[in-house]
C-alpha cells in the first residue's frame, strides 16, 4: 500500500487537530488491519474502472455527472455509509452525442477529433470548405477578408509545424535540428499572435463569436500539449455553431490543405443538446463521531471532469481513494472519535465552486474542522505535502507519518510550513477560511502533458501500485 491511501488513513485515526495539540498513538493491531485490507482485500480496481469505464467523464452538472452522484451515494450505501447530494448552486445541463468528422476532399479521411463541452451540435451533418486565419496586419485587414468565412468552417488554432514532442527532438535530431525547429516554431508563433491582436479581437471568445456572426458554419481548434497523442478539449464559446477540436495531426492536414489552396471540404456531424438549468450537486459521505461529533476530518476530492476522455487521473483516482480509505476504516475502525466527512466535489474545473460553496454554506463545519485532505495530482504517489503556512501542521504530520514504514514514507516532503494555497484544487476554499486543509501531491506520471484535460486521461492510466 503506497503512500496516498495509507496517509489518509493514517490521518483519519490519528484525528490529531492541527489547531489544538493532540497526543497521537495508533495502535499496532488497527495499522496492521488496515494494511492488510487494503493490500489483500484492496476495492480501488473494481471502483476505479466503475466510475471511468461505465459513469465515464462527469461535465459539472451532465446527465453522466449525476449519474455518477447517485453512483456515490449507492456506493457508500453498501457500505454501511450515509451519503446525500447537496445542492449549492444552479448550472446549464448538456447532453454529448455522437460526433463524426470526416475529411472529403481532396482525399477521404475520418478524422480525430471531437466536439469541445458547451458547443451547440450540428442538428444534421454539415459539409463545406475550410478557411484559415490568415497572417494580418490590422483590423481593417480583419474587416475584408471577414466575409470569406460564410458558408465555411474556419481554422482559427497555430498550426504546429511539428506533433513530435520536444524531448523526442532532443533525444534524436541531428545537432542543431531542434534548436531551428524551436526558433522558426517560436517566430511563427509570435507571428500568428501579434497577427490574432492586429484583427482587434483579445480573446478566442470575442474570435469565434465575430465569425459566428459572420456567418461560418463552424470553427476548428487545436489545442496540443507538447506530448504523444494527446490534445486538450475545454468548452466552445459560439452560441449557434460547433466548435470542433481536432488533432495536433489532422488539425495540421486540414490547416496546410487551406493554407496552400488545395481546397479541403470536411462533413462534421455532431450531436448535442441543451437540458435546461438544473440543480447542480456535492456529494457528501459522513461517519458520524462517537466522541466528539461536532469536529470533523474531512477527505476531498473533486468529482466533476472536462469530459474529453474518462476523467481517470483528474479525478477518479482522487475519488477512489478517499472512497477506499472510507470503506477500509468502517471494517476496521468503524466508530471514530471524530465525525469523518467525504467532499466530492462538483465544479471545480469551473472554479472550485461546489467546494467554495460548501464553506460558505457549512460555517460549523468549517469551525470545527481539525484537518482536510485533498487528492487532485494524478495517479502518482504522494511526494509533497504542504502545510499551507499552518505553522503548527509539521508536528502532526510528523507524528502520522512515524508510524507508516519508511519505505512508503521516505519519498515524501513536508513543505514546512508552505504558503498557503491560493486556488487550483479544493483544499484552497477551506484555506481561505482559515481552515487545516492540504493537498496531497503526487509524482507526475506525465501528468501535464499526457493526462491533464486530454483524450487520453483514460483506465488504463492509473497506476495501482501509486494509487495505493
């Protein structure tokens, strides 16, 4: 059992207030139950593949993200666990269909890519050329080539010059082959930059709105990270039109076809619709406390995904941990002194928001915690832990972590005593209440480039071993 589970664990029975000193002890036998159940009897496979493969990706406030709400409740239910969703808020419901982009002229490719969150669908599959931002000097440049884009679907993303990552550059071109390919990717991009600011929009928003108005049929976006394979997939901002996120690959085919006047023709069939405003959720898990009900250790993790893969890494691992420490606690220590609360979060991707609006909703909660801890890195092992700036918090994580064996414990930094987090992940809305919350960082895994946000945060990327 690695060291994300087990420190969650760990903390959960120590219940040690970072605000008031405690005296912790954890008794052999329970770290020993503990141990055991959750390397023998460990849940976190059949939960982790459940909630990505069969929920699959929860966009704040979908029909997939109550789904997996209920998903939660049922869970914990089994387990002997009350849970409920608490409403904080109100968000526009939207429902993803299926999606196909094909390339027709002047060749027939299916292509990959895939509609962004939010982005009005086709209604029925629409065929027509594509035009490409052009390189433009003025506004008034802007204004005249403006009428070229009705009827058409316009590229308005930098076209790579290359999709090989940089560290595969590195490791194999020629002497002084990356180091051009690097200068003429970076003039190239400056170019298409100051030229986006010389058509007088400042903002992809106000970008794609003026040539909606214009009369466009759709716009095209790429949004590569630097790695194998992989793209990110956010939201679109047209209001009537879809906006389609292609490839590094194909949105590079389709761009070059454009640029060198060969014509391409795409038919984008894309399916979506509006649900209307809809009560938008936390899931909440108690165990309520024998001795001292009034305060709590929280575990949190946030629930909602960008919805362009699975959500695996961001953040059903989170999810699952805490999950799991909840279900190996109640068969090993299933009367806490303290009341135990487990967050799951809905719209943080927007801006922490279910988390912001559970402290603002919940002061005695908050009054009374002694302790949070968050997960939302990854599927690494925990290698960081910050004490926000809670000067006290080092003793006490000090004191759980002696009693973890020092191979789990030994990669493990204490940032003493940390700044205090500012936004990000969860943890930060109970810090800026004044309440102990930390983040329990993970090793990358590649984290950035591969997983976060992409089409490929998938099940098969969660390392167990890690998670564990």
């Amino acid at each position: 059992m690695k060291a994300g589970l087990y420190v969650v664990a760990m903390a959960l029975l120590g219940g040690a207030s970072v605000a008031q000193a405690q005296t912790f002890a954890a008794p052999q036998p329970v770290l020993d139950a503990i141990w055991r159940e959750g390397t023998e009897r460990s849940d976190l496979y059949r939960l982790a593949q459940a909630l990505t493969d069969s929920v699959g990706p929860r966009l704040n406030s979908s029909p997939e993200h109550l789904a997996g709400n209920n998903w939660l409740i049922a869970q914990y239910r089994s387990w002997g666990v009350e849970a409920r969703n608490e409403q904080y808020g109100t968000w526009r419901r939207w429902r993803r269909g299926v999606s196909h982009i094909d390339l027709l002229e002047p060749r027939v490719r299916s292509l990959e890519g895939m509609l962004l969150a939010w982005s009005p669908g086709t209604r029925r599959p629409v065929t027509a050329g594509v035009v490409a931002v052009p390189r433009l000097r003025s506004q008034a440049e802007f204004d005249a080539w403006l009428p070229s884009v009705r009827g058409q679907f316009v590229a308005v993303s930098f076209p790579q010059p290359t999709c090989r990552p940089d560290n595969n550059w590195q490791q194999y071109a020629a002497p002084g082959s990356f180091e051009r390919m690097r200068a003429e990717r970076t003039r190239d991009l400056a170019a298409w930059d100051s030229s986006l600011a010389a058509s007088g929009h400042t903002s992809p928003a106000d970008l794609h709105r003026r040539l909606e108005q214009a009369g466009a049929v759709g716009i095209l976006t790429s949004n590569w990270p630097n790695a194998w394979g992989t793209t990110r997939v956010f939201n679109g901002r047209t209001e009537r039109i879809p906006t389609v996120d292609l490839s590094c690959e194909d949105y590079g085919l389709v761009a070059r076809l454009a640029q060198n006047g060969q014509r391409p023709r795409l038919r984008i069939n894309a399916d979506a619709e509006w649900l209307g405003e809809v009560p938008a959720f936390n899931t909440i898990a108690e165990v309520r406390g024998t001795e001292l009900p009034d305060e709590y250790v929280m575990l949190s993790a946030h629930f909602d995904t960008w919805d362009g893969s699975s959500g695996a890494t961001d953040n059903a691992t989170g999810t699952v941990i805490m999950m799991e420490a909840i279900r190996i606690l109640r068969q090993v220590y299933p009367n806490p002194r303290r009341t135990i609360l487990v967050g799951h979060w809905g719209g943080e991707e927007q801006g922490l928001n279910g988390s912001r609006a559970f402290v603002a909703d919940n002061p005695r909660v908050v009054a009374g915690l002694q302790s949070l801890f968050n997960q939302d890195n990854g599927t690494g092992r925990v290698v960081n832990i910050s004490m926000q700036g809670f000067t006290n918090a080092g003793g006490h994580f000090g004191r759980w972590l002696s009693v973890i064996p020092r191979e789990i414990t030994q990669g493990i930094d204490l940032d003493l005593p940390g700044n205090p987090g500012a936004g990000g992940t969860d943890h930060a809305s109970f810090v800026c209440a004044g309440a102990p919350a930390f983040n329990l960082s993970g090793l990358s895994w590649d984290y950035s480039p591969y997983t976060w946000h992409t089409t490929r945060d998938t099940f098969d990327k969660i390392v167990f071993d890690d998670v564990r």
